[in-house]
C-alpha cells in the first residue's frame, strides 16, 4: 500500500509492556476505505496500525521521526480532504460472506442470499443496484460476539426499522469474523466510486410516516403533497415486468401457504416493489 503524504498529516510510535505501535494519521475523507467503515476496521485488520516488536522499536521511532520531517516542509492541512486520495480496491470484487455473496463489477452491486439467510431475503431474489442508486454504504465489522451489516442505502428505499436480518439492503455478517471482514472490500470499492462526502451532506432515507396518509384522510396518492418517490423516468422493460409478477405471484403463495406471516409478507412485497 501506497500513501501520499497529501493523505497523512501524522504519524506517531508508542512503546507499549510487550511491542509497541506504529499508527499513520489519515485525514477525514482521505480513505474510501476509512469512509465505508467508519473509521471503525478492528486493530487486526487496520492497514495504518502497526504492531511492532520490541526489538524493532528504535527502527519504528526512527521511521515515525524522517515521516515527520517529510511532513513539515508540506505543511498538510488537518482539514477534511475534498477527494479520496487512495484508491479503492480492483473490481470486479466478490466476497462470499455468512449471509450471502456480494459482488460489484464497478458499475453494480449484486447480492445473492445463501441458504441460511432469512427466508424474508430470499423471498426477494437477487439484489442488484447501481452505482447511481446509491446514496452511502454502511458497514460495521463481525466481532465474533456481535453480528455486523453490509448496508447499501439507495434513493428508492424507505426507511423500515428492518433489522440487518431482514432487509434486503443489508448483509447480516454473523458467520466467521474473519471472513466476513472481507466485505469491507466491497464497501470500499463502491464507496470510492460515489460522490466524495465533502460534495454535498449525507442524505438520510425518509421516515416511512412520511410515505402513509395522515390519520383521517385518503391514501397517500391522493394527497397534493404527496412524498413519495419520483415515479422512474423510463418505464421498465418488459423483461423484468415478468419478473416481477413472477415474483409477487411466488410471495403470494408463501403467503398463503403460511410460509410468510402478513407483516413479513407486506414488508417483502413492499422491497420487491422498491427493487424494480
């Protein structure tokens, strides 16, 4: 790995009982990497945190030191950066994690749902989205005691409360930590293809209140301050017209066979709907 001095204004060694530990200091914004995961990758897997034996703490003390010097004459800001200044990961990506397998070829994220994701998931098929449909990725790792989520916030999802179990925006990341870590590839790959979060702020889904009528009064549609999303501009193609009736006829029969409860069977329904 590579990082530009513009990327780093600090750098620091700190000699702990048993080794000791190198750090670099990115600016805010500087790492799609950093910016999927909230600057929340564990110790083990953080590429600017270095154990260092006890052995090599004069080296490390000497490195963090001709760092430093490097540095003064460039007098780099401690701002946020206005760009991403390291790459993201090669594409295409794809990684096989306890809920799923995602992939993103640069220009689509798709996930399919393994055999023990949550039959609410399943019901839905595939997920595909587009670069352009996504607002933000949200990623927090697997523990190991507590189970983590690959989440991709887009324009047409409504906020549901659904828990990362359940959403169809979300991988549950619950199965072997180590493995699952490797999602954060994915997070970073498409997070260093959207618009750098210094261009405008983070936008939040909506409330789903916002998308049911007011107590008392007709349907939402039938309001004039109707909230809902934009209906799509182009019509879809013919192709997935059958797809998706093929699909809600399947969910209605999981419905009615019990497979589905009715909240289970809204909820899904509703997510299919979103996805085409």
């Amino acid at each position: 790995m590579s990082v530009p001095l513009e990327a780093a204004p600090g750098i620091a060694f700190a000699p702990e009982r048993r080794r000791g530990r190198l750090r670099l200091r990115l600016r805010e914004g500087a790492d799609p990497l950093l910016q999927a995961t909230g600057g929340r990758p564990p110790d083990t897997a953080d590429p600017y945190r270095l154990s260092v034996g006890l052995d090599r703490a004069g080296t490390a003390e000497y490195l963090a030191e001709e760092v430093r010097r490097a540095l003064l004459p460039d007098r780099i800001p401690e701002g946020q950066a206005t760009a991403y200044l390291l790459p993201g990961p090669p594409v295409p990506v794809s990684v096989r994690s306890s809920d799923g397998t995602v992939s993103f070829d640069g220009t689509r994220v798709r996930t399919d749902w393994a055999d023990t994701s949550d039959r609410v998931k399943r019901a839905t098929g595939p997920r595909i989205n587009h670069v352009g449909e996504l607002l933000q990725v949200e990623w927090l790792p697997n523990s190991g005691q507590e189970a983590g989520y690959l989440h991709f916030v887009t324009r047409e999802a409504v906020f549901t409360g659904l828990s990362p179990e359940k959403d169809p925006y979300a991988l549950d990341l619950w199965g072997s930590a180590r493995r699952d870590l490797l999602t954060a590839l994915v997070a970073t790959a498409v997070t260093a293809r959207l618009p750098h979060p210094s261009a405008h702020p983070p936008a939040t889904p909506a409330p789903v209140s916002a998308f049911l009528p007011a107590a008392g009064s007709g349907a939402a549609g039938d309001r004039p301050d109707d909230h809902r999303p934009p209906a799509r501009a182009v019509p879809p193609r013919a192709d997935h017209h059958d797809v998706l009736l093929r699909r809600l006829r399947e969910l209605g029969q999981w419905h009615r066979e019990g497979v589905l409860t009715d909240e289970e069977f809204a909820m899904t329904k509703a997510a299919v709907l979103r996805g085409f």
